[in-house]
C-alpha cells in the first residue's frame, strides 16, 4: 500500500552550519502513530516543516509526497501544494494562533484550504463551517471559549484550540511538532490524550515530535530517533532500549529505573471530550 | 586553570574606545558650527527689532471675528480635505506596504515599491499642492490629491516597519491550513499590524489637518486661502482670528483621535 508520509532521499543544510538533514528515508503508513525523537538540533522540526513544505530541502535533494501527492522535490515546492496542505493538520510548539482574532475565527481558518478562495478571502463563512468549526472546539472541551480571543487563553487551552483549527481542516495525516513542550504536565497529558484519540478514533495518521521519551513510548506504537539530522532508530517501541536511548541522546543517564515499561494506559476523556465523531 | 588566566579581565568599565564617542562628539559639533553660517543665525536681530516686533504684534490683537462664520466653514473644508486625502492614502498605503515588507514579498518586488513611496514622500505637500492646482485647478480637490500622494508615502513606510516585525509563528499556522498567500495576509498579517496601523493613520490624520491649513496658500482650498489673503493684506487682526480658529479645531481633533487610539491599543 502506498505510504501516507513518503520521505526520499531529503536533504538540507544551513548556510554553514552543516547539514541539518541528511539523506532521510522514511515511509509512515495510513493509520499509524509515530514519535519522532531526538536531542535538540537533531532535525526532528525541521523534517516535520519539510513534510508540509513550511521549509524547502536542499536542491538535487530528493522529496517529499504526502497522500501520493508530492509536496516538494529538489528543493521546489510543488505547485497544488495548498490542496494538500489542506489535507495535513499542523500542530506547532507555540500554537501558532492569531492572538487578536477569537477563538473561532482561528478555529474557522482551518477551513480556508477547502472553501472557494473568494469566501475565504472576504472571510465569508457558511453556518455548516461554522458548525463544523464549533464541533471541532467541542471535541477538544473549548467551545465555552469561542468568542474570546485568542490571546486570554492559556498556554495548554490554545494548543487545544490550535487542534481543533487542524480537526476543521478534516485532515487526513495529523503532523504535531513538539505539541507539548511549552506546556505544563497536566496540559500536556490532555493535549496528548486528544491526539492519541484522533488516532484510535478516526484512524488518523499522526505524527508527532517530542522531546519526552517517556511521552513517546507511552503514546506511539513506532518510533523514529533523529541524532545529527540522520535516522538512527526507527522500529516499535517496545524496541528502545536504555543502551539505544544513551547513544541516540549521547548521554549514559538512561538506565532500567528511568525507563520503566510503557504502562497500559486507559484513554480517560478529558472534559468536555466526546469520542466519538 | 592556564587558560582562564589568560582571559582579559572583565571590568566595570565596558569595553570599546573611548576616543570614538569623543570623535563622535566632535563631528556633531562640528555640523552645528557648519550650519550657523549657512543658515545666517543672528539672534540679536531680535533683540534689536524688538520695537518692530511689538508694534507688529500689536496689530494682531484684538482678533477680528467679524467673519467666523466664513472662517469657520472654510475650517470645515480644511478638515474636509484632510478626511478624504488621509482616507485615500490608507487606502492606497496597506498594498503598497505589503509590497514593500521584506518578509512578505521577493527583495525585486520591495526595492522598486520602496523607492516609489520615497520620491511620493520626498517630496512636500506644498510642492504637490501646487502641481496639482496646475493640473485639476484651483480649490479643495487640489489640496486633497496633495496630502494623499505624500502621505501614501509616509503611511506605505510606517505601515511596511509594523508588518516587518510581526510574529511570523501565526502567518505559518494560517499557511499550514492550505491558505493562499492573500490569505495569510488578511488572517495571519493583518490582524496583528491592525493596532499599529490604525494609530499611525489617525496621527498622519492629526497632521493632515494641519498640513491642509497651508497647502490653501497656494490656492488648494480650504482655510489656508483666507491665511493667506489676510496676511498679504496687512489685516493682521482677521489673520489671528483665523489662527485662533485653527488653534481649536486642531487641539479639538487631536484630543478627539487621541481618544479613539486610545480605544484600539
């Protein structure tokens, strides 16, 4: 079967900094959920930016097709990338949200890949997107906030409304840089818990970048560590093991106490959060 | 340890050559010099015609206000041209900021646009005023074409400075949904220069009013006319009555926009 996420031969440098990617190959298939790992400067956000073209590779160097389309080859993007960007919900570190506009109206720019160009530009929007926008806030437990703006929520609340721009987008592939870094414990469990249920429950491909091992192994079923923008791990989970996690970190601080077994963990709704679509 | 030993000692005193800031000093001073004969500076002079000035300025008192009426509907009229130029700049202006922000458009879009909006504002209100009352004629509309070339200018550049220092995350968060480059700009730019943009446009509005009192000097409308037809009449009293009418429309104004700017931020 054709891959969802289909990576050839992508490379990319940095002025002189040297290669922030180097010869990446990496295929996700449809309905997985992979965690990208790796210690800062690995190239983990910069893979997930090429993915949907926020970054250009370098030329002469390789691709990256999404859902059979390409996205960017020898460092062009392609032309129809906007319709399938608008297939690709992107979740960033710093929620990326407009802060003077409210909730919804952020929510509803989710829908701007789909609708005509016209209405999008004139910020025309039909009652059916604006319901879809509002199922979305409902699904992550914000539609309380809808008309606030964007600005007065706090930190793990945006995130939550930067998910549900990306539900409206209806996407197919999920792709979340470091959705959880800048939040704190609690936020980030219930962020990750939405994720991990667009995953179970619309069988969403998603893939995700953190820097919490324990996060990724507890979440993902597969996982792919970046050390020096080259793959040096990608297999289950279940497969990490201290010794790998101590070369891929290049540190000796990981050990059988620190990493204890994925626990069996129960989805527990998080408030407001209705499972099923 | 060796090697910190031969690190240089960091003081209180920053480092950095102090004879530079003095070099500094000097060139500044020497421009002041420079410029005192070239601009013919004779502060005496207005110690010695102190008499001329006082019975001068005796002629301006009292004001006459025989003809407010007049003086205020041509009043209205400035404000009017004021209105419509500052209108159409900011019309004008929001594109050609856009092509004129580095971080929106290719450096062979922003460099001929900026240039454009340099030799719109190099160039005065008054020297306009008079190329346009060639051009249209006599009277207010002259005046408006003005204040809207020049401060399409003004406004292109203050508004090009906001939307260069925005926060990029947003406009990446609005492009990742498929958005086209349009787009981004009104959900992902303009939201965020708006607070900016809008102060800058009602001050460029403050000083258009002001701006519109003079370009009827030379014959683009408004009150500048009557300014100007008084003073070269030796009709000092009805020239103070004019300016006392100016005085109170601009203060009134000024207060009024602060306090819509003030409603925005």
């Amino acid at each position: 079967m054709e891959p969802v996420i289909r990576i050839r031969n992508l490379s990319k440098t940095f002025g002189k900094n040297g290669k922030a990617l180097h010869n990446i190959d990496l295929n996700v298939g449809a309905g997985e959920m992979v965690g990208l790992i790796g210690p800062s400067g690995s190239g983990k956000s910069t893979l997930l930016r090429h993915i949907t073209g926020l970054v250009r590779g370098d030329q002469n160097a390789g691709g990256v097709q999404v859902l059979g389309q390409p996205m960017q080859t020898d460092g062009r993007l392609n032309g129809n990338i906007r319709q399938t960007r608008a297939r690709i919900g992107y979740i960033f570190q710093q929620f990326n949200l407009v802060n003077r506009l409210s909730v919804i109206e952020n929510v509803l720019t989710g829908t701007l890949g789909r609708i005509p160009a016209w209405r999008g530009t004139l910020g025309y929007f039909r009652d059916d997107e604006r319901a879809l926008a509002m199922e979305s806030l409902r699904r992550v437990g914000m539609e309380r906030f809808a008309h606030q703006r964007a600005s007065c929520l706090s930190g793990g609340q945006q995130q939550r409304v930067a998910i549900a721009r990306a539900l409206t987008q209806q996407p197919d592939v999920i792709l979340a840089d470091e959705p959880i870094a800048s939040l704190d414990p609690e936020s980030a469990r219930c962020v990750m818990d939405i994720l991990s249920d667009i995953h179970q429950h619309d069988g969403k491909t998603v893939l995700v970048t953190l820097h919490q091992v324990d996060y990724a192994r507890n979440y993902c079923s597969r996982i792919v560590a970046l050390r020096q923008g080259e793959i040096l791990f990608d297999d289950k989970a279940s497969e990490l093991t201290p010794v790998l996690l101590n070369q891929i970190y290049g540190t000796t601080s990981f050990n059988e106490e620190s990493l204890p077994a994925p626990r069996q963990r129960v989805l527990r709704p998080v408030s407001g959060l209705a499972l099923a679509q | 340890m060796q090697t910190a030993s031969a690190q240089p000692e960091i003081t209180a005193i920053p480092p950095g050559n102090s004879w530079m800031k003095l070099f500094g000093w000097g060139l500044f001073l020497a421009a002041l010099a420079w410029s005192w004969g070239g601009a013919e500076m004779k502060p005496q002079a207005l110690w010695n015609d102190a008499d001329n000035m006082a019975t001068f300025l005796g002629d301006f008192f009292p004001p006459d206000f025989s003809e407010w009426r007049y003086y205020f509907s041509e009043m209205v009229t400035t404000v009017q041209i004021a209105i419509w130029g500052t209108f159409l700049a900011i019309i004008f202006a929001i594109p050609f900021a856009i092509l004129s922000s580095e971080n929106l458009v290719p450096w062979w879009v922003c460099q001929p646009v900026r240039r454009l909006m340099d030799a719109s504002r190099a160039i005065n209100e008054m020297v306009f005023a008079m190329l346009f009352v060639v051009a249209v004629g006599l009277g207010p509309f002259a005046g408006v074409m003005a204040l809207f070339i020049h401060t399409t200018g003004v406004l292109a550049k203050l508004f090009s400075e906001a939307v260069e220092a925005i926060d990029p995350g947003p406009v990446e968060g609005v492009r990742a949904t498929g958005a086209t480059s349009l787009q981004e700009i009104i959900f992902g730019v303009i939201p965020q220069v708006m607070p900016l943009w809008i102060s800058y446009s009602l001050y460029r509005f403050e000083s258009n009013v002001r701006s519109a009192t003079v370009v009827g000097m030379v014959g683009a409308g408004g009150i500048g006319v009557i300014l100007w037809e008084s003073m070269r009449g030796f009709m000092f009293a009805q020239t103070c009555a004019v300016m006392i009418v100016i005085i109170v429309v601009v203060t009134a104004l000024d207060i009024a926009s602060q306090w819509i700017r003030k409603r925005f931020i």
